[in-house]
C-alpha cells in the first residue's frame, strides 16, 4: 500500500467494535496483554515503525497502561464512545526472534475494548485485542504465505505469559526459524508474567517460510497451565500476487483453540468478491465439508490448513472444531479490479455470535477510505431479520444462504462514523472499508466463551449460558469439564464459604463436537449478592493426559444485576377504546424475557406491550411482573385504570334552509359522569368548528345542495362519541330587481318592469308585493302584487319604490331603488369643443349642455348630418350634463370645405322633449403618395429621400423621419443597419390640417468573411485554407489564385512554394460583398548538418540548422555518450556554439533529438564536434 492510508485504517478509519451486552467472554475486558509485533522496518529503511493503543468503552472509565521491563506507565480516561490513543515507545517492540521483557498491561476501571495498531506511511497494521480472561493455553499459528516487495519481511508469531508466577510454554514451529529451531520439533521456554517470546520464519531474498500451523500450549509445571497470549502475522507480506509492487504487515491475536466452532458461513467482498480462504483443523481426524462436499484429508496441507479462493458465499463445517480465515488481496489481483489492499481475518463461527456491537468508524485527514461495508450473517428466522436494525433504523434486507436456507446473509454499504447494531438474536459480523491502495477489515466483535470448561448458574428461569444473576435471587452453582477431575476447590473469596470436593462425581456427562464433557454441581442453593462483579477461582485436578496434568487453576466472574423494578404506563381509558399497555420496567443491561400481565377483569396477558379493551366504565386495578433473562424476577406492580364513560352527543336545526339565510344549530348532548369540554361540528361543506359552549348558533351555507352535519363530542377526559348526522337540504334563494321607468309628470303612468331571479329557475312560481312610495296615493293603489305593475304619480319628486319576492320553498328577497319623476319643460342645448371647422380626419366633439326644470334628462338624440341623412344618429339612454360626444365624418381631400347641420334632441320623460341644432365646417386634408424605396447594401453611402408627394395641390411643408433619416431627409443605411425599417413622411397644409403616409425600406447586410489565422505549412504539403464566412446565397473569389486547387469555393487547397498572402472576397445574392485575408508562411525541410568545428575560425562554428529557426515551439535537445544533457533550447533562432554551462565541450561524438513541431516528426542522430 503506497501511503499510510490503510493502517490509519484499524483504529482511525478503522472501524472499532465493542460489545454492548452483557455476553459471555467478548473482546470487552479489564485486564489485557500486547505484544508491540515485528516489523519490516525493524531491520530495513526509514523512518521506523510506530505502535498504538486505541481503546474505547460505551462507558466512561479510567486506566493504565504499563510496560515494567522500560519503565514506561500511563494513566488514561475514556468517554463514552470516544477513543484514547496511547503513544508506545518503540523500546518494547520485539526487534527479533528470542525472549524479551516488554509485554504491554492494559488495566482498566470498567470494560473496555482495546486495539493495537503497528504503522508506517505505507506498512501498517493492527488488531483487535482480547481480554485476558477470554485467553486459553493451546493456539496455532495462522499466517500466510510469506512473499513481499521488501527484504527482512519475516513470518512470525509470539507468546505472552498473562498469569502470575512461571508459566512454561512448548512452541513446535511448523518451519525452521530465524533463531535456528527445526521444523515440527517441539521446544520448551519458561515465561514470566509479561515475558514474550518471539518466532520469526527464516527468509530467501524477498520470501520466506509460512509459519502457518506452528503451535503454542501452556504446560503444566506443577502449579497448572496457566494461560498465554498469540499474536501472528507479518512484518510486510503481498497477497494474491506474487510479483506485486505493494505489500503491508499483517498483525493479529489469535483465538484459542477452545473457542474454535463446527461450522462458518463466509461471505465476500461486496466490490472484490475474489477472496482467499483458510479452513484450519487441530485435529488431523476432523472431516470438514465445503458446501456440502467433503475435503479430501490429502488436500490439506501438512494435514493442517485447506486452501482455496471464492467469490460466493461458502458454508463450512467439520465434525471437530475448526478455525477459518478470511484473506483480501493486492488491489488488481485476482481479477479484483476495485479499489482495496491485502488484510486478514479471522471469522467467528456461528456457535460464537453476538447480539449487539458498536462500530465507531472515525476516518482522519488524508486517509483515502471512501467506502464501508458491513457482511452480516444470522438465522433465517423473521422475528430475527425484524429486529436488526442499525443506529436504531431496521434493516431487513438479507438474502438467504444459498447453501444453507437456515441462514441469511447482507452485504451493507454504510458511513463513515459510529454505528451501533443490534439483534434480537445472536449473529456473526466483519466490518470493512476500501480505498485506493487502501483497506481494512476485522471481526466487527466476538464471543470467546471455551466451549468444553465453562462454569454455569442455574436457577428455575435463567435462560443464559453465563455466569450471572441477580441481587436476592436463589441459584445453584455448576462446573463443566473436558475430563474427570480427582479434585475440585471452589473459592470464592469472602463471597461465600469455599468449597473443597474430593474424588468428585459427576452429575452428568455428555459428548460436544466430539469431546466427552462431565457437569459438577454444588448441592447448596445460593442466594445473589449485592450488585457486581465477584472474582470466582476453581482449582481441580486434571489427571488426563493432555499435556495439562495436575492443578488446574480455572478463573470466572460472577455477574450480579441488581433486583429488577418492573413498571408500566397505559393509554387509552375510554370506554370502547383500546387501552395500550407500555413495559416501563427498569433492569438495566439485563433484558426481560417473560411479561405477566393482569388487567383487572379477569383477563391476562404475556406480551411485552400488550392491549385490552373494557367493556364497562369503572376503575380496573392492572398488575405487572417480568422475569429477565437471568432468572430474577421483580415485584408485581399494580395502577388503577379508570374507564371513562363516554358523552351521548345531540343536536337539531331550525331554517329556512335557503342559501345566504341563518340556520339555527341546537345542542343536546348528555353525559353520565364528568363534563362535555369541547363540541366538534362537521357542517357539511367543508367548514369544521370547535366550541367549548353548548350554546346555540347560527350557520349560513353559500351554495344549494344536501348538507350532512355532524357532532363530536369530547368528555373532561377526553373520550368522544358521535352524534347521529343530520342532513339537510338547502334550497335557492331569490334575488329581487327591477327595473325603473324613466317618465317625466305629463306621462301617463310609469310602468315597473320585474327582473327577479332564482337559480332554480323556479321564478314562474314567485309571489310579489309591490309599494310605490307615492304619499300622494290611496293606501289600496300604493301597492301591487302583479309581476309588472304600473302607477300613475301626480307630482314631480323622488319616490322610494320597493320589491318583494317569495319562491315556492319560502324563501324571499327584497330590494328598493329611488323614481325620479321629472318636469316638463327640458332645454336642449350643446357646444363644439374645437370651434366651428374641424380637419376631415379628427373627431367632430361637442359638449351636452341641456338641463330640465326638475329631475333629469334621461335620453339624447343627435343628428350628425341632419340636412342630409337624418338616420345618422346617436342615441345616449344615461346623458348626463358636460358629458362630449364624438363622431368621425369622411375625408375630405376635395373640395377645399364642407358644411354639416347636427342637431341634439333632449328627453325628460316619454312626452316631454326639446331640440337645438348648429352648423361647422370640414376642411380638406393633404392627399399623400410616398413611392417605394429601392433596397440597398448597408456599406452604401447616405442619399437623399423624395420618393414622397402630395397629390390634391394643398400647399404647405412636409419632414421624412425614421430609423437612419436626419434632418432635411438624407438616409444613411449604415446608421439605419441591417434590417426593413419602416419610414415615414408627414406634412402640414396651410390650412393646418396634417397628413402622414409610411414606406418601407430593406438595408442588406454585408457578408461575414474570415480567411482564417495566419498558419504555417510544410513545403511540398497541401494545406486547407481555413476560411469560414456566413451570409446570403455567398459566392467566393480568392486572389491570387497561385497554388490553390479551386479559387472559387469557401476552403480550397493550397500547396505554394514560398510565403504568400491570400485574399478571399465573399459576395451574396444581393450583391454585398466583404473581403479577408490570410498569410501562409511555408517551412522548408530542415538540414542538419552532422559536425561543425567551434575553433573560432569564422568557418563552421556553429551548429547551423538550416531553416530551423522558421518553425515556432521547435525543441533542440544534445547528449553526450553518457546520456547527460549538454544543449537544450525552445526555438533555434541562436545556433550552438559547442558549449556547455559556459566551457568548451571536447571533440566527440553528440546524439541529438530535434522536435521541430508544427506537424513534422521528431529527428535523432549524431553530431561531431571537430576543433
């Protein structure tokens, strides 16, 4: 990997796992041993190798780490979910194969979850590290096969001694070692508590031996087999090609093999499926199978390790317990061609999963990880698909295993940051990222428990396979083991009185993946302490030949949860309602696995957040109980649940039910017990309103139809019934008019013309009354109930006339209007507003002056030509007085005047009238004729204009104007531009009356011509002349037509001999033409002579490259036999002179490269210089 990028991987981009719950043996501890692990920069290049510490908690703690044989000791604090890095001097690294002093403790307050990380910027690696209490004492070694771009690159591993007093080790490497011990011979090294002693594999050049399949055990040495530390991997390795420029270390602790399982499910890559597996067997008799098929035991290799290489998913299983490892390779390896690096990882088998895990990804500036994964793999089984969710939000996508239904599998893209996963039920994970030449990947988490020597708690409701309980809780105490003890010692340090068992019986025995097990319980029942973690040791006698004989000290802790509290809340108290039921219970990191629920009435429930619906309004006394899953089980807790009776909700209407009219909304609801505290009322037509009063309303609806109205309401505790719905029609409504007669005192009657509507159309139907307002009137004649009533008033005044109207669904309207009853004398009168003559072709406009005694003119008469065509008139119902009046009378040219007689007519009543009429005078306007103007090309210089005339002999002045005239009429196309413009000639008679006429006229434009960039060409070559030119119909004309293969079109060929300047002229259809030109510089072939003689004779004392310095850009590059650069120029507008940074160069021969450009190929060859 060319960067640090995938180291800063483990720890920083990398992923960090912890386990949340309270599972048996996880990578979560308080005590742990490290080993700061062999590096290729320990014996090769700079700068060295350093080592990190990671460690992190889901709870805030405090530390130490301490390396006694350097003195070296700090103190920590973690956050939750927070990571602390601890710098390790590089005094402790294991420089070589041997003994050394330098294991690394890490103690802390609480759990914590710890990674060692082991870089440089571009070989790095980490692991994560196990808890000491999750150690055993029989390991192998798994590494791979050791290749590397890097000498000294050695396969290794080491043990760490993590228990007090001498621990004695066997090592038998599977491959001879650096320090020169032979393969598959067993050895023996006595450690001390923090002693580690290191195994590298012997190297050739750039590879070197696999020290997969090397064991390490503890032994007993008459005080038990105390348990070790194994870490394994290498100082820089390459995966999956041989011949790779990359490669990095690998750096991983191993598991027991106690903890090894029967059967694994692999699943690969998401983007680079192609990966290499390792399936492991420590026992050369175990049959495994791949998919079903058995593997030969010939195919393993030295009976040990299966090699092979897959893109799918894999089922494995064995018949004994296995170990498989997972290996990604070199990016572009294998046929992987995404992004990735070469990385390590040792699977959990499916015995060993876990329920829940954080994975804190936090990436730092320049590490080139861009993308994350996750591969899940869990039961088939949908309640366990349902629950898993991630950072809170479900996640069911899982694909079943194609070898195995029983399980499903996920391969997830995700973020960089912290993501927590959980699970209802237990299931294997690895989290990975990918980059450029960048990796990382590791167990997401694991469960470590020894499968064949566990101690167990019993009680009548645990279900966990771990040592817990709870605070007052009975239990009893059990102890599995993988042979027959003679002894058995239980001591429980103050906790309870100790327990010494001579030639113990077992209670009963059993066979686990082929080994023969014996369960020892203690008789006595015991009651759980105070809350927390109580160190229990166990000390038998193992007389069975297993390298283990005699005292075996076996270490557990005993985890104590405190009483849990169960608690509830609900919802739902109505009657009829269904009241929900919450778990409130509080026990901490100790789920609950069994509800009992009471609800009061006889009825019962086991759910966790069960439901019940009552059937009465009463006070229920509901009761809850819980037992977790360790057995304990809470109080019952009991709460009154009131079920509150519901309103009776009523209601009724009174109209008219017609549109625009108030309705009368009544309520008449009832309740048994409590308060109504809110009414709810749906009226139909969209409308909704809340009230708090009970009161009576009133609602108007604006359109007719079927209106549905209902009523909600809402008790004081908020329950809420519905009303039975109403509906009700509402019918149109009338709208009362009329119109009113415009009549002066002499009429005979005034006649009231009805225009009621009802949009029904049911108006046949109307009843009508009438009153005329008239005091004047008897009772019995002031009123009428026909549709068009009239009424004769006797005096002139203003009358207040009213209308009622009813429809046949009783709805009404009514409107009044004021009658004017005006006199009888009206004065008609008016006066021209531009005196007595007017131009033909302006408005004739007088003013309406005429008046009455009383009231109003109510219509106007006017006559425009009166003497002549008396149907010419305008008739104007509504005049009013100053009101003008306009009219447009033919145009005159000839003869010079003429007369017209108008005459106004003015009404106040039917009978009542007066006329007045006046003469005025038209006056001729100019005749005007304006010519076409013939189109021009815009380069045309301005002319006059005088295509305008006037033809019916009027004398006077006339101006032309328009876009590019100026004064006294010159046009100019150029200012006018391209384009048809409209311009126009307007003149003034002397009788001042004016005229105007427009012509158009088209300006062309000139065509856009450009005969390209000036160009160079090679002599004897054609070159296309890069003309581009837009325009009309364009034609083309180049001159001089010297050279060129047609002068008539846009882009011709031309091959001239020398320099030459071409002109192109384009011309379109309308005959506007516009020329360019184009200079064409031709490069002759170049000359290079092969010597020249820099003596200062003036002959041949430079290097003169003929025409050389007429190509632009060309680069002259000279070498001596050495291959050292000794001219170099851009451009060769000054020739060498034979020197080189200011001194003479001796005689010799000199290999140019000459890069002339501008289409010519580059030339080489040789130079003397001769003195």
């Amino acid at each position: 990997m060319p960067s640090l990028l995938r180291t800063v991987l483990v720890l920083t981009a990398l992923c960090i796992s912890s386990v949340l719950t309270a599972q048996d043996f996880s990578n979560k501890g308080k005590d742990f041993w490290i080993g700061y692990g062999n590096h290729v920069r320990m014996f090769t290049g700079t700068p060295a190798e350093k080592m990190q510490l990671y460690i992190t908690s889901d709870v805030a703690t405090s530390g130490q780490v301490t390396i006694a044989s350097i003195g070296f000791s700090q103190s920590f604090t973690v956050q939750p979910n927070q990571i602390t890095t601890i710098d390790i001097p590089r005094a402790a690294a294991l420089m070589d194969d041997g003994l050394y002093n330098h294991g690394i403790h890490v103690t802390a307050d609480k759990p914590v979850v710890v990674y060692s990380f082991i870089y440089v910027s571009a070989v790095s690696g980490a692991t994560v590290c196990l808890p000491t209490a999750t150690l055993g004492r029989d390991y192998y070694s798994v590494n791979y096969t050791q290749r590397s771009n890097d000498p000294s690159s050695y396969s290794y591993f080491f043990v760490i001694a993590a228990d007090t007093g001498t621990t004695t080790v066997e090592i038998t490497p599977s491959a001879t070692t650096k320090g020169g011990k032979a393969a598959n011979v067993p050895f023996l090294v006595t450690l001390q508590q923090g002693q580690i002693y290191n195994v590298l594999g012997t190297i050739s050049g750039n590879s070197g031996v696999d020290l997969t399949g090397s064991r390490v055990r503890s032994l007993n040495n008459g005080s038990g087999c105390k348990r070790i530390a194994v870490f394994c991997g290498s100082g820089k390795i390459t995966i999956g090609c041989p011949g790779a420029g990359t490669a990095d270390n690998l750096y991983q602790e191993m598991y027991p093999t106690a903890t090894w399982g029967k059967k694994y499910i692999t699943v690969p890559e998401l983007t680079n499926p192609t990966n290499i597996f390792r399936i492991v067997k420590s026992d050369p008799t175990a049959n495994v199978t791949l998919n079903g098929s058995p593997i030969a035991a010939t195919s393993f290799v030295n009976n040990f390790y299966y090699e092979f290489t897959s893109n799918t998913t894999n089922v494995i299983e064995s018949d004994k317990p296995i170990l498989v490892s997972e290996y990604f390779t070199t990016q572009g390896c294998d046929g992987n061609t995404s992004n990735g690096d070469p990385e390590m990882i040792y699977l959990n088998p499916v015995e060993q999963t876990i329920a829940a895990v954080t994975l804190n990804s936090m990436q730092p500036p320049g590490i080139n990880i861009n993308t994350h994964f996750l591969n899940v793999v869990l039961k088939n089984d949908p309640s366990a698909i349902s629950s898993f969710k991630i950072d809170g939000a479900s996640f069911n996508s899982f694909t079943p295993v194609p070898q195995d239904n029983g399980y499903v599998f996920a391969q997830i893209r995700t973020t960089a940051g912290t993501h927590n996963i959980t699970c209802d039920t237990g299931f294997n994970i690895i989290a990975y990222g990918l980059g450029n030449v960048e990796s990382y990947g590791f167990s997401g988490g694991m469960n470590l428990k020894d499968l064949y020597q566990f101690i167990s708690i019993k009680n009548e409701y645990s279900i966990v396979d771990y040592p817990a309980t709870c605070t007052d809780a009975p239990f009893n105490f059990s102890m599995t083991f993988p042979y027959m003890p003679t002894k058995v010692q239980w001591q429980f340090g103050g906790l309870y009185p100790d327990e010494l068992i001579n030639s113990p019986v077992a209670d009963s025995s059993f066979v686990k993946n082929g080994k023969q097990l014996y369960l020892y319980r203690l008789p006595n029942l015991y009651k759980g302490p105070a809350p927390g973690t109580y160190p229990i040791k166990i000390i038998a006698n193992n007389p069975t030949p297993d390298g283990c004989t005699g005292e075996q000290e076996i270490d557990f802790d005993l985890k104590v949860y405190p009483k849990p509290t169960a608690g509830f809340a609900f919802t739902g108290t109505c009657l009829g309602d269904t009241t929900y039921f919450t778990d409130q219970s509080q026990t901490g990191d100790n789920p609950i696995i069994k509800w009992s629920w009471s609800f009061g009435n006889g009825d019962v429930s086991g759910a966790k957040n069960p439901y019940e619906i009552y059937k009465t309004a009463a006070t229920f006394n509901a009761s809850l109980s819980a037992i977790t899953q360790v057995g304990c089980l809470t109080d019952t807790v009991q709460k009154p649940v009131i079920i509150n009776p519901l309103p009776v909700a009523a209601f009724q209407t009174t109209g008219p039910y017609c549109v625009g009219h108030d309705i009368n909304v009544q309520d008449g609801s009832t309740i048994s017990s409590g308060t109504i505290a809110s009414y709810t009322w749906t009226m139909g037509d969209g409308q909704t309103l809340t009230k708090t009063s009970n009161a009576a309303f009133n609602y108007t609806y604006a359109a007719t139809g079927s209106y549905t109205i209902n009523l909600t309401a809402q008790s004081d505790q908020g329950c809420i019934n519905k009303a039975p719905a109403k509906q009700i029609a509402i019918t149109a409504q009338p709208t009362a008019g009329f119109i009113l007669p415009e009549n002066c005192l002499s009429d005979p009657f005034s006649k009231f013309t009805d225009t009621s509507t009802i949009a029904d159309g049911t108006q046949a139907s109307f009843q009508y009354l009438w009153t005329f307002g008239d005091p004047n009137s008897t009772p019995a004649n002031n009123t009428a109930s026909v549709q068009n009533p009239q009424h004769k008033y006797t005096a002139t005044g203003n009358y207040t006339v009213f209308l009622k109207v009813t429809s046949n669904n009783g709805c009404a309207d009514s409107v009044k209007q004021v009658l004017t009853i005006n006199g009888t004398t009206p004065q008609a009168a008016f006066a021209f507003d531009d005196g007595n003559s007017v131009c033909s072709n302006k408005l004739l406009t007088f003013t309406n002056n005429s008046t009455v005694d009383f009231g109003n003119i109510i219509r106007l008469e006017i006559y425009w030509d009166y003497g002549n065509d008396p149907t010419n008139k305008t008739i104007d119902e509504d005049p009013t007085a100053g009101k003008k009046y306009s009219s447009q009378y033919p145009v005159l040219f000839n003869p010079a005047t003429k007369n017209y007689l108008v005459q106004v007519v003015a009404y106040s009543g039917q009978t009542c009238l007066s006329s007045s009429s006046k003469t005025f005078t038209e006056l001729a306007i100019p005749q005007l004729q304006f010519n076409p103007i013939t189109p021009v090309c815009i380069d045309v210089a301005p002319f006059q204009l005088t295509q305008a005339s006037v033809l019916n002999g009027l004398t006077g002045f006339g101006v032309y104007t328009g876009k590019g005239v100026s004064k006294g009429g010159v046009f100019s196309p150029a200012t006018a531009k391209a384009g048809t413009d409209t311009l126009q000639y307007v003149f003034t008679a002397d009788n001042s009356c004016v005229n105007s006429i427009t012509q158009t006229e088209e300006v062309y434009p000139l065509p856009i011509v450009n005969a390209g960039p000036d160009s160079y060409m090679l002599e004897g070559n054609y070159f296309t002349l890069p003309a581009t030119a837009s325009g009309n119909n364009l034609s083309y004309r180049w001159t001089p037509p010297t050279a060129l293969s047609n002068p008539a079109i846009l882009q011709p060929q031309a091959s001239p001999a020398d320099d030459i300047s071409y002109t192109l002229t384009a011309t379109s259809s309308e005959g506007c033409k516009a020329s360019d030109d184009i200079n064409i510089k031709v490069l002759k072939a170049i000359h290079v002579p092969n010597a020249f003689s820099p003596n200062g004779d003036g002959i041949h004392d430079r290097w003169e490259i003929k025409y050389l310095n007429t190509y632009p850009g060309a680069t002259v590059e000279v070498f001596n036999r050495y291959g050292q650069l000794v001219y170099k120029s851009a451009g060769y507008s000054q020739s060498w002179d034979g020197m080189f940074n200011g001194s003479p160069l001796p005689v010799g021969t000199y290999y140019y490269i000459i890069n002339p450009g501008n289409g010519r190929t580059t030339m080489s060859g040789y130079v003397d210089i001769i003195r």
